[in-house]
C-alpha cells in the first residue's frame, strides 16, 4: 500500500470562511483528503520516515505495510533474522511461537509513532495478541528516536516478553471446564453470533492455552470484515479488543 505520499498543514475553515484559531488540518496532497485536526503546533512525522528508521536496523526485515483511513494510519510489520535470541519461544512441546515486530503512526493522532511486539503461533498462523505494557514503546515524534536506541528498546522488549511466554504456560496446565468457558464468554462481552461459531470449539479446548487459541484462530482468519482498503485495521483493533480480555480474567 502507499505510504510515502506527502502531507500538507493547511488552515482550517468555518462554512463562512473563517480560520478556526489554533488548529490545521492534515492534508494528503495527492488525494487532497484531509487525514487529520491538529494543533497548529504540531509536527507530523512522515510514515516514509517511520519506515526509513525501521528499516535501517540490520536484525529486520520488512515484511508488508498496510495504511487505513484513506492513509491517515500506517503499519509496517517486520521479521526477526535468525541470529536474533528470543525471537521465538515454545509454549509446550511442539507448539512454538515466532515474535514479529509492528512499526506504527498516524496523521490524526490514534497512534503515537512507535512499535509493539506481536506474536504468531506457527502450528496454525493464529496472531497472538500481547499486553501492551509488555510490548509497546511509543514516542510523539521521529526527534526523539534513532537506530541504536530504537534497537536497544526491541531488543530490551524481547527479553520481556519472558513474563509472557510463562504465562502461556501456566494457561497450559489450567483445565478448561464449561463454566470456565462460560465465565470467559461473558467477561468478554462475545456477541451472540461469535459465540454460535466458536462455542463448540472452546468446550472442546482441554486447558486455557487451548481455549486462548480457539479465539485467535477466529479472530485471524474468521472474522468477517467489510472488504476495503480498512480490513486489516479493523481485525487489528478487533483482535486487541478481544484477545487482551485473556489477560484480565481471574482463571483460578
């Protein structure tokens, strides 16, 4: 998707014509779409910028990026080379999750500039969603990062992730019961069509990890979305909405 179009700040107008005092829209110059309201004191960051910083750290590589609200947000998801040390993790025997990295910004100030750690579960390509005060760093403008830096705060996220993983593993041990899943369905807020899809699935699941994977598989490739340019962007919050409610629930 492209991303290193470029943005203007131009005055915003009442219907009379008036200049709203204080404030300027973030414009995208070749759609003329306007992708945000802002101070007139602030600075945007360019998403070229943000890739061209990520980019330059040798232990990534850049896998995709995808943009939503006509440009206004951006995510870059990248891989970790092998000779990377925590890159991955094995929950039990067998079952392994690989640790991605997630680059972000926006123009209408949703998302500071920044990262966040991601998992996938190899077995089955299901996204595993982590706490964000475990794996995210977000910082307001581009002046206040450089290579080094931002490579010392991955690496430093990596190495957190620990407290994660060991988590997972208690999952694993937690026998999953009826009234255990029932008590999650509820404490999640699961909508009565998701629930029909996915019920059967999760009393099947033996333990936690089981019963955290049935939603993941769904939530990756189940969900149904409005098919646009946005898709993406909306299974992203959905996944957060839902999946961070595991990390809330009192499972003993």
């Amino acid at each position: 998707m492209k991303y290193d179009f470029q943005i203007g700040m131009e005055d915003l107008r009442m219907e009379n014509g008036n200049v709203v005092s204080g404030k300027k829209a973030i414009v995208r110059q070749d759609t003329h779409r306007c992708l945000g309201i802002v101070s007139n004191r602030y600075k945007p960051t360019l998403h070229a910028d943000v890739i061209n910083l990520f980019d330059g750290i040798k232990s990534i590589n850049r896998e995709r990026v995808i943009t939503a609200k006509g440009g206004a947000i951006m995510f870059a998801d990248y891989g970790f080379t092998s000779k990377v040390k925590h890159n991955s993790a094995e929950v039990k025997k067998g079952d392994l999750v690989d640790f991605k990295l997630r680059a972000f910004n926006s123009y209408d100030k949703s998302m500071e500039l920044g990262f966040e750690i991601r998992a996938m579960r190899l077995v089955c390509t299901n996204g595993l969603v982590i706490p964000k005060a475990v794996s995210r760093i977000g910082q307001r403008h581009i002046g206040d990062y450089d290579i080094k830096q931002v490579s010392e705060n991955i690496f430093g996220k990596l190495e957190d992730l620990s407290s994660v993983v060991d988590r997972w593993r208690i999952w694993n041990t937690i026998r999953n019961t009826k009234e255990t899943t029932f008590g999650f369905l509820q404490h999640a807020s699961v909508r009565d069509r998701m629930k029909k899809e996915i019920l059967d699935d999760c009393l099947r699941a033996k333990n936690i990890w089981d019963l955290y994977n049935v939603f993941t598989h769904f939530t990756s490739h189940k969900l149904r979305f409005k098919k646009d340019s946005d898709i993406e962007f909306r299974r992203h919050l959905r996944e957060q909405q839902l999946l961070k409610k595991f990390y809330t629930y009192k499972w003993q």
